[in-house]
C-alpha cells in the first residue's frame, strides 16, 4: 500500500485561530532568562560561560561537537548568574544558563552578517546562527540544507501550512515578515541550487495565499499551494506528497525524493539574518488558552519564563489545567510554568478546566475511523494489540516507525482509546529491540 496516498485523512480539528490578526508584541526584556543547552533534536550543548561572565545579545554560550546540534546563543546582555541542571519536558538532562539582565541589550561585537560565497559557506553560516526548525521539531536547518545527495535536489518546500489549532505565529510571519521570507528563499536558492519552490499553505488562511501569490507571480519558480484545511497538513511528509507527488517511504528522508522542508518562520530568520547576522535569540509564540487574560502573539526573548510570558498576557484568568509547549495535537505539556521559551516552541497554551477532557477508554468497536484518518494508512488498534503482546515482527510489518506522532487516530477514535500514545510506546519498543549500532 503506497503512503501518503489517501490525501483526505487526517482529522477536521477545530481551528480556533483566534489570535490570527495580532500582530506579534515584542515582549521587554524580563528580569532573567534561562537559556537551555538543549533545544535541537542532537545532544546538548556545554555551556561556553561561567557564573560571573558577561554576555551581551548574540553571545555565543553553548556549543557541541555532535551531528544534529546547533550553537545557542544569549538573547540579552547581562551578567551569568549560574549555570544549572534542567529537566527537559521529554525528562531529559541539560545545563542551562541563567543569566541576570542589564537591561540595555548591548549586542555583541561579533555579530555580523555572513560572508557567504558559496554552499559551504552558507551551510556553515546558518549553523553559527544556531537556526533549528521553528515549526516545532528543533531539526537544525544547517543539515537539512546539507543532504548527501545535494544534486538530486530540485525543490524546496515553505511549509506555512500551521494546520494546528490555535498556532497563529507562521500565519503573522506569512503577513508582518512577507520581506524576510521572500529573501530567505532567494538565499536558498542561489547557495543551494534548488530551481523550484513550492509554497504550501492552509486554505484557510486566504489573506495568507493571496499577499504570497501577490509578490511571487512574475516568478516562475515559486508556486504558492492553498491546501484544504485539514490537520495533519503541515506533516513534512503530507506536505512534500500535496505538493509534489512524491512519497517519502519508511527509512527515506524529504532529500532522497529530492526535496527540502524549511518552515516558513525559518525561512524568514534565514533572510533577516543574511542582512544582519543576529542568531537566532528571539521567539515569536502564540500565548493562547482558556487560562490566560489577552490571548495574543508575542516576540519573546529565548530563555524567558513561562510565568513572565503569561504574565505580560495579563496573567491567568482562572488556574490552568493543563499547560501546553505547542499545539494541543503534538504539543508537549509542562509540568510548571518556570520552565522557559525555547527556539522551536511556537505555542504556549494554558487551557482551563473546560478545555480538558480527561477521556475514559471504552473497548474498541473495529470502526476503522483511526486506519482511515491515518495519512500513512497505519493500523494504530493493530499496532497497539502488538505493542500488548510485545510482538516485534509485527510491529516492524506495521511499520510502526513511520508513525508521527500526529495524533489523528486519537483524536477520531470513539471509543477515546489511547492510540497516539501507545504508538509511542510501540517505537520504543522496538527501537530497545534492534541492535544497537
Ligand atoms: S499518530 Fe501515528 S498512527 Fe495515529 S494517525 Fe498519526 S501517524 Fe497515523
Ligand atoms: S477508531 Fe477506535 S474504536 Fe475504531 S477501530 Fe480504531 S481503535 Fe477501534
């Protein structure tokens, strides 16, 4: 059976975009920030400062050696007050760098822009910016630009879909930043090679698809996709087969089908940072929810609390239920509200009683609706009586591993079984029972 193929699944989540017409805040600089060492999919970074250290905005402060990592950098000027421990939201350990603020936000001397000529060049630039995919996976931009088979590579795809409910922050990049994006496409282009470009966008954000159609229609190489507005439309693998045709199979990357993904809020940081070299140190965020006062967008300084973020929004209206870094489908919760922005976050939801449903499991009644809302026709009821019985040999001929993680199957699922959840447990399964390389 092929993936991808059946362009209706998915789920018709409820969009409740209401923060869609507000123009991002830029948030003034908070007291103290936290900045965490880890906030791309590869090992942490060390932190490169010490307590007593002066930092100043676009300092680097952390770094590693390690595929899939990117530098962070201080998003203030100040004074590091120590370096400590944090638990991630995954439950994972990392240093982070806290830092007591001057207020005067002095840059640092070494920003400035890239002296780019050629691929390499550009790869190593955007590494040194830090820049990770700001959709939410923390990927680091530098390697997905950097493929092994770089001349099989002819399209690029803006992933400006934002199928999920509440995120508003891409759609605000789309319509305050049309500039930047325009320029990071340009950069990637020409320091790339790629001759296509497809602009992937919900159809229901039309003033979004018309500004972009707007200022690339005497361009031949750019086409600006409106997709129907259904969740998970803004899946890296959905939206290279929306766009493209092309399937990318269990074990492939975008790359091998000859594509590369970029989110369109990176793509932006890619066009403001080859004008002035700033890394990556701020966040736009959608602060949404039943729990807080303004809903609205922000610009936030990376490493700012959650509780200041809140508190800049008005504060909470009623204690939150539940806290969000994310979307309500793949988003991630958060245990306090101490814990602070991070470069791919680009929602924080704290939702109230009336927004969370705590389900009670009922036995399935074989309905089909969680095969039939898969994007990648997975058997989730299927994986999760495998996952039960530990079948391993199943679980790899359900092809467990090209679960996303969307969430669809749950979301649909009428008797509210636990399917996303226990497809994650299913890939740990069978990531401890293959050899270790
Ligand atoms: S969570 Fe996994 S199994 Fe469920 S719909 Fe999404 S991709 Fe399919
Ligand atoms: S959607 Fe729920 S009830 Fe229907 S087949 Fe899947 S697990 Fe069973």
């Amino acid at each position: 059976m092929s993936l991808v193929q059946k362009t209706l699944a998915g789920a018709h989540v409820k969009h409740l975009k209401h923060t869609e017409e507000h123009v991002p805040e830029i948030i003034p600089t908070p007291k103290e920030v936290c900045i965490s060492m880890s906030m791309h999919m590869g090992p942490p970074c060390k932190a490169l400062v010490a307590k007593g250290d002066t930092v100043k905005v676009g300092t680097k402060i952390g770094d590693v050696e390690a595929f899939l990592s990117a530098p962070v950098h201080s998003s203030v000027s100040g004074t590091v007050r120590e370096i400590v421990e944090m638990t991630t939201a995954t439950g994972a350990r990392c240093q982070a760098v806290v830092i007591d603020c001057d207020g005067q936000q002095t840059p640092d001397e070494s920003v400035q822009p890239p002296k780019v000529e050629d691929h390499a060049g550009f790869v190593k630039a955007i590494r040194e910016s830090g820049l990770v995919g700001l959709g939410g996976a923390g990927f680091p931009t530098h390697i997905k630009l950097n493929p092994k088979n770089l001349d099989e590579v002819d399209t690029l795809v803006i992933n400006a879909a934002e199928c999920e409910p509440y995120i508003t922050s891409d759609y605000r990049t789309i319509m305050d930043r049309s500039q930047d994006v325009l320029e990071g496409i340009a950069a990637i282009k020409k320091y790339v090679g790629i001759s296509q470009v497809k602009i992937v966008i919900e159809s229901n954000k039309p003033k979004a698809v018309e500004l972009m159609k707007k200022l690339t229609q005497n361009d031949s190489s750019v086409e600006v996709l409106a997709l129907k507005a259904m969740y998970p439309k803004g899946a890296e693998k959905v939206a290279i087969y929306e766009s493209t045709g092309r399937v990318v199979k269990e074990g492939m990357l975008p790359a091998d089908v000859g594509c590369i993904v970029c989110n369109v809020t990176s793509t932006a940081f890619i066009g403001q940072y080859m004008r002035d070299g700033m890394p990556l140190i701020t966040k736009c965020l959608t602060v949404d929810g039943g729990a807080v006062n303004t809903p609205k967008n922000v610009i936030a300084p990376i490493g700012m609390r959650f509780r200041d973020v809140i508190e800049y929004c008005g504060g909470y209206k009623v204690p939150p239920k539940k806290m969000l870094m994310g979307g309500p489908m793949m988003g991630t919760a958060i245990f306090d509200d101490s814990y602070p922005v991070l470069k791919n976050n680009n929602a924080l939801l704290a939702l109230d009683e009336s927004q969370v449903e705590v389900p009670q499991e009922g036995p399935c009644i074989r309905c089909g609706r969680c095969m039939n809302a898969c994007p990648f026709q997975l058997m989730p009821r299927q994986i999760e009586l495998a996952s039960q019985r530990n079948d391993i040999e199943a679980l790899k001929k359900l092809k467990v591993m090209l679960c996303m993680e969307c969430g669809c199957c749950t979301y649909v699922c009428p008797a509210k079984r636990g399917l996303t959840f226990s497809n994650k447990l299913a890939k740990q399964q069978l990531r401890a029972a293959m050899p270790r390389k």
